[in-house]
C-alpha cells in the first residue's frame, strides 16, 4: 500500500436520474450509501479521507469516520472534474478517487492499482494516474491519482475542459487492462454504479441478501 494514500469520494453529482443525491441513499444496515462505500474502503484510508460535496447534509452525517474531511467544490460548475481538482487540492501525494455511488467497490481492485502506481525507474516515479479500462471505457471515478496531475487538471479547466479523461493525455497515464482486473474481482463487481431508483432498488436487494450484483458497463460521465 503506498504510504501517502488519500481516499477522495466524490458526492458531488447532481443525481437528476435518481431523484435525490445518491450518497445519502439508505444502504442496508441503516447507513447512507456515501458511508457504505467508506467502510468497504477503510482500509485504504487508514491515514485520511476527504469527501467534495456541496450538500451540508453530507457533512453532518454523524457516521463519518473521525477525521474526515468535507470539500464543497472550489470549482463550481465544472462537474466531476472540478471535485477532483477540489479533493488533489487536499492530498500531499497518491488520492485513489471513487465515486460514491459504487455499492459493490472493493479495496482489493485499488490495492493492485497501488502496486502499479508503486512502479519506478531509475531516478523518479513512473507514472502520475493509474486508470482502469472496462469494456473498453476508462472508469476515472475508480482510479488513483497523484497531486502531480492537478496542474494539468486546473490548466484543462481553466480552458474550458469538463470531461473527465481529459487530461489523462497530458501526465504519464498507465490504463489497467480488464484483464488484470478480473483477475482481482473476475466479475467487475467494484465498477458496478446506480443511478436510477430502478438500479438501487435492485442493488440493495443484493445488498441485503448478501450477495453481488454483476458488472454492467456503466454510464457514469467521463
């Protein structure tokens, strides 16, 4: 694991198609889904953990882990971009950044991603962002990135820029095959997201059950 992790969640998508915001969906065991997705996560953010959301109904969620911190957006009207730019701003190095609406997210899925991001040669690091590939689409909400990439982020703002991906072409980028993930968590279960009731209601039906849904490609914004 590397040493300087920061786990950022987004919880800051406006959540048209499910009606409410997704991170204060009821998961099962009384939890908002936003916490649901912390404890799955915890042990990756054993040092801290920064929230970017704008909601203040967020931030007084009394479940938070100690010590976890709550952005609102320093670049309003800017989207997912912006709210990484916002959690980067915070983080002293290595962020693995997730969305808050991934039920099913596992810590195993970011381990490896650390291990490719712990990959050297000589004289310095190698790589900036760590991005999974899943059928054939980059899952940027499931993915590591250094404090190195907010320059480039910021520059891609400042002109305008909203998609996600878009400035993955200006730092060292290493995309992680699906190969390499299924052989983690062979059903993608990690990147399955909700973001209609439909898709919750089933999702926590699995939940309480106990089970896993499997993977369908999602349709987050990238």
């Amino acid at each position: 694991m590397l040493s300087d992790l920061t786990l950022i969640v987004n919880a800051g998508g406006q959540s048209r198609r499910m009606g409410q915001p997704k991170a204060l969906l009821p998961a099962p065991g009384g939890v908002p889904l936003l916490v649901h997705v912390l404890r799955r996560l915890a042990p990756l953010a054993a040092a801290r953990a920064i929230i970017v959301a704008n909601d203040p109904a967020i931030a007084a969620l009394a479940e938070l882990p100690p010590g976890t911190r709550c952005l609102a957006d320093a670049y309003p009207g800017t989207g997912t971009l912006g709210g990484i730019a916002t959690g980067l701003s915070a983080a002293p190095g290595w962020a693995a950044v997730v969305a808050c609406d991934l039920p099913f997210v596992q810590a195993a899925v970011f381990t490896h991603l650390c291990a490719v991001a712990a990959e050297q040669e000589s004289g310095g690091d190698r790589w900036d962002a760590i991005v999974p590939v899943v059928g054939g689409y980059e899952e940027p909400l499931h993915a590591l990135y250094h404090a190195r990439c907010l320059p480039a982020i910021t520059a891609r703002l400042a002109a305008g820029a909203r998609r996600v991906i878009s400035f993955m072409p200006d730092v060292r980028t290493c995309y992680v095959d699906e190969a390499a993930l299924r052989a983690i968590d062979p059903e993608l279960r990690s990147f399955v997201n909700v973001n209609t009731p439909e898709e919750w209601a089933a999702v926590r039906e699995v939940l309480a059950a106990g089970g896993i849904a499997p993977h369908e490609p999602g349709t987050g914004e990238k």
